[in-house]
C-alpha cells in the first residue's frame, strides 16, 4: 500500500495569535503535525503540503481578512513542519517536478486544493493507494482535500488530534459527513504505528 500525507496548510498566518487569519488554538496541533510529517520522512511517505500563496488583492479577501500573501512572513509553513527536502509546486501551469523530495508543497488561491492547477498530475504521478489528512481547518480547507480525495476513491483517514476547526459544531458536522462518505478517524499514534 503505497500512502501519501496531505498537511493543510500549516501556515503560519492561521497557526500563531500573531497570525493574521489565527485559528484559535491551532498552535497546539503543530507538534502533530511535525511528527506526522517526521514519520512520513522516515518511512518514506510523500507528504502534500498546501499552502496559501494569495495575491496582494486576492478575490479571497473579499470573504476573509487578508492572510498567506505569497513571500509574507506569514506566508511561510511552521519551522517545525518542515522538510529537508521539499519543493514548491506554484499555482500555474507546470510540469510538477518531484526529483526525490519528501515534502511536495502545493501552493493554492481558493480553500479547495482541488482548484490548484497542477494538483491532478500531481495525484497521477504519486499513484498513492491511500490518503491520510490533518491541518486546519477541520471544516473548510482540510475537508476540501478530505472530500476531493474521497472522489479518487481511495481510503482517506483523517487524523482528529491533528487537525483544528473554527467552529466546533461545523467540524462535528464536517466529520460525520466525511465519514458517510467512507474515511476513517484516526489518532496520530494510531497512524505512527500502523504499517504503511
Ligand atoms: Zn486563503
């Protein structure tokens, strides 16, 4: 079974009270993270990560303050979550070139991962046969990537002790709807010692 890792943006706009989208207490998930994205690295897991890469005036700040504008301080992953070997796979028509990294990150405008131009071949060439989620937020962005996922009809775990909603209630919906739809709930030690 060959599984790939998707961290949802674990930026540091949405991650810190500094930040300027801040997700309250979604600080506390960044050692998840980092340890989901360690064990992947050291079994030789490819780990997704999506970033939000905005435009100064981005369509998006029509809805949410402006965050993640692309080179921002704020713009950039959590140290912890990074990768020695990592690419950055921008919003525009490219051949994604992967060349052995261990952290593929994907740069997106809207919350749907799926709207990133280069995430389909990117899909293709990983030709993994199982998907495992987490990062914030439970109810937006992580359940875009959970639910366009569910749609390869691949498994898709998503990891509750590393991901962080906005609303509580909307991520209890948001879980049970993706559960409906087949994927699992996992913990991160259950992930970390389960054979991949
Ligand atoms: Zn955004």
């Amino acid at each position: 079974m060959k599984t790939a890792f998707f961290d949802i943006d674990s930026q540091l706009d949405f991650l810190y009270p500094a930040g300027a989208l801040y997700v309250p207490g979604a600080e506390r998930i960044v050692p998840a993270v980092a340890r989901l994205n360690r064990y992947a690295a050291e079994h030789g897991i490819p780990v997704i990560s999506t970033a939000d890469a905005h435009a100064e005036d981005d369509p998006e700040f029509r809805a949410w303050p402006p965050h993640c504008v692309a080179g921002a301080t704020g713009q950039h992953k959590a140290e912890a979550t990074l990768l020695e070997r990592r690419v950055i796979i921008p919003n525009r028509e490219c051949d994604p070139e992967l060349g052995g990294a261990q952290q593929i990150i994907v740069e997106k405008q809207t919350v749907d991962v799926f709207a990133a131009r280069n995430l389909g071949r990117l899909l293709e060439r990983l030709e993994a046969d199982r998907y495992v989620v987490y990062g914030v937020v439970t109810e937006i962005c992580v359940q875009f990537a959970a639910s366009g996922l569910l749609k390869t009809g691949k498994p898709v775990a998503v990891v509750t002790d590393a991901v962080k909603e906005l609303s509580p209630e909307d991520s209890r919906r948001t879980l049970a709807d993706l559960c409906a739809r087949g994927a699992a709930l996992a913990t991160v030690s259950e992930v970390c010692a389960a054979r991949q």
